[in-house]
C-alpha cells in the first residue's frame, strides 16, 4: 500500500481512548492516549488516511532497497514486510534435521521480530517515523473478521493485534523506555504473546478491544457515505486531503461490499445481522497433494487400528464383556480426521485439546446423566444430550481445550442406554486412553512426513520447544518434533462468548432431540440415537471454533456426505471381501477413505469421521439382528439409504 510520499507524519490525536494504563489509585480521573490505526491489506483504508500509520502495516511499500532478511540463514530481500513474513511462513526446515520452521526462525512470532527489526532497523527513516507515534496504541485493525486472528483485532476487537503488540515493544526498545512494555508484561508473554496463567480477561485484550471500539465511534461521526469496508486503490490518490474530501465518492460507493458491516444501506441490528448470513468473505481452504492425502490416510488406519484392536481384545474378555467394558466409538472417526489430515495443526487437533477435551466430554455425558437420572429425567433424552453438549463446550472453552470429538463422546452416552452401564468408568475407558492412543498414534505417523510436526505444541503446564540447534541425524530430528514446534496458545474465549456458545450448542442438540422423537419416530431408535452423536462434535465445531474452516457450511455438507457415502461403500466392500464380521477393521477403512476423500476435495470435517465409523457400527447392529430374522433387518436395506439423507445430512443443516 502507497501512501504519499513524506507521509510518514502520524496524527496522534485522531482516535483517543481512556489508557489502559491509567493509575489504580486515582480511577476517577482517568487519562487518555491516542489510537493509531492501520491495516495491513494492499489497499489504504480509511483509518489509514485518518490516523496517517499506513507506513505500520506489513503491506507499506518500501520501495527498490525494500528490507532485508535471513532465510534459513541466508540474506534475502523484500519491498514489504508482508512478502518476507509469507516467505518464512513458508520455508520448511531442511530434510536432514539441520534448520527449523519459519526459514530458521521458530516460530511465527519470532520471524515477526525479525522482520520488523529490519524494517524500522536504527537510525533509519522508518525508526524515526516509528519513533514518531510517541505513547499512541498501535491497532492493527482489519476490515473484515475472520482474516487474522492473530496479528489484528480480528475487526470485531477479539484479535490478538500482535503487530501491534511487536510495534509498541520495538517502539520501546528503540526509545529506551518502558512505556508499553511493563503494561504488556503484567497480561502476555511478551516473547510468545500468548496470555500469561492462561487468562481469559487480560488487560491488553481489553485494550485492544477499546481501542477498536474508540476507532469504530470516530469512524461514525465522518461525513456520511465514506465508505470503510473497501480499499482506496494507491493509484488513485495523492494525498490523504483528496480522499476525505469525498472525490470519486460515488465510484467507491458502487465498489463497496455488500457485507461491509458499515454499510450506510445497512444500520440496523437485524441488517447487520442478516449480512452475516453471505460470511466474512473468508478464503476457502485448498486442496492437499496426493502425498500429504495419503499420510492423512495412513496416520487415520493406524490410529482407529489400534483403538479398535484394543476393543477387540477388551471385549472378548469374559470378565471384561460383563462390564460392557469397550473403546470404540463414533467420535473417535473425527478425532482421527483431525489428528491426521491437514489439520493436524489445528489448535483443535493439539495434544492438550484432544486429550483434556474428550475427557471432559465424558465427565459431562456422564454427570449429566446421572444427575436427570437423581431427578427422575433421566427418559428425556434429548435434554440429558442437550445439556451434555452444552456443557461440554463451555467447559472446554473455559479452559482451553475446544475439541469437537469430545461433543460426540458426550452425546453418545447420553443417547446409550448400553454405554450408560459403565458410569463413570466411561471417562477412563473409552473417553480418556482413545484420546491417548490416536495422540501417541499421531506423534509416530506426522513426524514421518519431512512436511508435518505434531504436536505443533502441548500447551500444559511445562511446554517444550525446539532448541533450534543443528540436529545431527534424522532420527534424532524424527524424535524432536515429539516436543511440539512451539506455537504460542490461543486465547481463551470470554465469559460472554461462553455463554453464546453454551446456548447455540444446548439450542442445536435440543432441537435435533425434540424433533427425531416427535417428529421422526424412526430416527428415535437406538442405531438413530447412536448416530447423532455425530451433531455432538458438529455443535462444538460450529459454536466453539465458527471462524475455522473445518466449521463452514461448505465443509459441513460436503464432509457429511462423504463420511456417509465411504462408510457405505466400506460394509460393502468389507461385506464382499468376507470380512464384514470384523467391524474394526471397517470402521478403521472408512473413516481412512473419508479422510482421503475429504482432503482431495478441501472438505476435511471432522463430524464426517463420526459419521462414516457411527454407520459402520449400525450395519453391524442391524447385520447380526439378520441372523436371527428379526424384524429390525426387515428395513436393512432402505434405512441404508435413510442415513445418508435423515438425519445425517438433514441434521447437519440444522446445525448449521
């Protein structure tokens, strides 16, 4: 983005907000500090002109010399700091073990550092314009939420804005002091930027969030019908004066988005709603090689093999069978979709989230449960499965751990008369060792791809990270990539945001209940029941992570019916082949061919997974009812048929 040349002046009163920093004692009196806002797409926005900062953002034009940075060792350069951080991002290490992710850096975090210390490097033009914003809070603020998470305010003011952040404690470095740098030092790491003892409400979250409300209120008194939400091409202005004074107002009118949340033709709660519904105009993920789409197969056979081996052992026990004691079940399909596809680096898909979060399913199905059951509730079953979601989700927000797949575990002890016999047994076996068993099983099959770390991180107490030191055989390098590569945690959601989520996951599995027992008496049967456990893991996906694109009705419909259409055409094969007794070892090639499938056609969705494993059990069920020329086989065939569209895929858009 061009700005004017010599506009490196910024405007230090535009947006003024009450500083964060004030002092604690005198509350009453508060201070104010200035708020410069920039962007960093390829277009000036408005707060760009308005605050005069466009030089902060990674997109500023630096012209022939550009900046100059170290990539996996050797010097490189660009005319933007956006080009060199996509160039690190996308560095891999070297296959012998002899580098480390973000071209030498680590991590994203320290390669920003990196190349912001070459941009404002000392005594330079672009320092002293740094040095120029004085005690200003620098917002990256971006157009459109769903974009950056991380390094803007997200839009909505739920971003971390760690440019921003880098910004201000390089401001400081440069100036000597500690203006900034001791106020994010009491709410983040300032060395990840992750928030410190794992806090929900930080006060530089806060701050980033009054920021963006101050700049959106200064926004709203300009004249009307500048238009905030689309870019100011460089070309078509000389100076800041040209745009502010409305000219090609008209011509920018007509190219404004449709969804801009700013829209003069749209200023009211229920048009700003209903905008929502076209989405944030987020970019679609894109197809895997065929390479990294077997990996995701491989890792999904060897993961649900051995959970299902494991079944197989445990339920032949005689003495184990009396207790119904048994591993497999339907949210282990999309656990395995997350842990191997191309999401293994998904926060989701994360040790810490996959083992807390399912466990902390099965305490709410269980609890839940037990609870309808001390209250005489206990036949309402789309209450007891409503609640269990709901909670789940909140608990897993609450302490960081959103895992989609510990939806379903709840779900489907609420919704099994048969796993209701364990009690609370059900948290240890299955809920707890099956999270155990697809992580260790992950560790081993990612890490064998020279594309793949797994875990990205662990996130508990202690996390490890990669020393960064030359690695002297690929075996030593194999195993290092066990301690994760260091990727900071994201932050936990807020009491507020809790609180939506628990409502739309309670709202959608309450919905499905009461709509499969009164209205569709054929979905109420146990095979039914059983397979909605798949909405468990679509609730927590679409409540708990909306921004992802595993959550995105595109996804949503496509990864269902996949899960649906390879878990049939899995009892076929398995059926033809004469090994359909072995339910294991289908449901194992199932949830492989979904996982497959979905990378190949950028769908990965995990619920699919549950899906495809929930319809290879229920075949089994209905099978060995044949044997005994029961009449629940009568409908074998039509209700085969039956699953893919009610409620799979019927369900799913509810959800949705």
């Amino acid at each position: 983005a061009r700005v004017p040349t010599g506009d490196l002046q910024p405007r230090l009163d535009s947006v003024i907000f009450i500083d964060p920093r004030r002092d604690a004692e005198l509350p009453e009196v508060p201070s104010c500090v200035g708020i410069l806002a920039f962007s960093s797409s390829d277009d000036l926005e408005l707060w760009d002109v308005l605050c005069g900062a466009a030089f902060l953002g990674n997109s500023y034009d630096l012209g022939a010399e550009g900046l100059q940075v170290k990539v996996m060792g050797v010097m490189r350069r660009f005319r933007n700091a956006e080009a060199a951080f996509h160039q690190l991002t996308q560095e891999l290490p070297a296959e012998d073990g002899t580098g480390m992710q973000c071209g030498g850096y680590g991590t994203e975090w320290n390669a920003m550092k990196a190349i912001l210390r070459s941009k404002f490097v000392s005594d330079s033009t672009m320092e002293h314009a740094l040095l120029e914003t004085g005690d200003s809070f620098l917002l990256n603020h971006s157009s459109r939420a769903g974009r950056d998470m991380s390094w803007s305010d997200n839009c909505l003011g739920d971003g971390n804005n760690w440019l921003g952040m880098q910004l201000m404690l390089l401001r400081d470095k440069c100036s000597g002091s500690n203006r900034w740098t001791d106020f994010i030092e009491t709410a983040v790491d300032q060395c990840t930027g992750r928030p410190l003892h794992g806090a929900v409400e930080n006060a530089w979250q806060n701050a980033v969030q009054n920021a963006r409300d101050a700049l959106l209120a200064q926004l709203e008194q300009l004249p009307k019908g500048v238009p905030l939400g689309c870019g100011l091409p460089a070309e078509s202005t000389d100076g800041p004066d040209d745009y502010l004074d409305g000219h090609g107002l008209q011509e920018l009118q007509a190219q404004q988005c449709v969804n801009d949340p700013f829209s003069e033709t749209c200023t009211s709660r229920t048009g700003l709603y209903l905008q929502r519904l076209a989405g944030a105009g987020a970019p679609g993920p894109s197809p895997v090689s065929l390479l990294e789409a077997c990996f995701s197969t491989l890792g999904t056979l060897v993961g649900l093999i051995a959970v299902g081996a494991l079944h197989a052992v445990l339920w032949r026990r005689p003495a184990l069978s009396i207790s119904r004691l048994q591993m497999l079940l339907g949210s282990f399909g999309g656990m395995s979709i997350l842990v191997f596809s191309s999401s293994f680096a998904s926060p989701m898909a994360q040790p810490k989230n996959v083992i807390l979060g399912n466990t902390i399913g099965g305490v709410a199905g269980v609890t839940v449960v037990e609870f309808l059951w001390l209250v005489g509730a206990d036949r309402e079953v789309w209450l007891s499965g409503a609640l269990s979601v709901a909670l789940t989700l909140a608990a897993q927000e609450k302490f960081g751990a959103v895992h989609p797949s510990g939806g379903a575990t709840a779900l489907c002890y609420a919704c099994s008369k048969q796993l209701q016999q364990l009690s609370y047994v059900y948290i240890l076996f299955p809920s707890f060792l099956g999270a155990v068993l697809v992580v260790l099983a992950g560790m081993v099959v990612n890490n064998l791809s020279p594309l793949r770390t797994y875990p990205q991180a662990w996130w508990f107490q202690l996390e490890a990270t990669s020393s960064g030191k030359p690695l002297n055989s690929s075996l030593v390098s194999y195993f290092s990539k066990f301690a994760g590569a260091g990727v900071p945690e994201q932050p936990r959601s807020s009491l507020a945001q809790i609180g939506i989520s628990f409502f739309g996951a309670f709202t959608a599995i309450a919905g499905l209940g009461l709509v499969s027992t009164y209205l569709l008496p054929l979905t109420a049967s146990p095979h039914a029941e059983q397979l909605k456990a798949a909405f468990g893991a679509t609730a927590v996906l679409v409540f708990g992570a909306s921004m992802a694109p595993q959550a995105q009705p595109r996804t949503a419909i496509l990864g269902s019916a996949t899960g649906v259409c390879s878990g049939m055409v899995a009892v076929i094969a398995m059926e033809l082949l004469g090994c359909g007794h072995m339910t294991w070892v289908t449901c194992s090639v199932a949830v492989a061919c979904t996982v497959a499938v979905q990378e190949l056609t950028a769908s990965v969705y995990p619920p699919g997974g549950d899906a495809a494993l929930i319809y290879v059990v229920r075949s089994s069920a209905v099978s060995a009812t044949s044997h005994l020329g029961t009449s629940a086989a009568a409908g074998h065939d039509w209700t085969h048929g039956y699953y893919a569209f009610c409620p799979t895929l019927i369900g799913t858009a509810m959800v949705l």
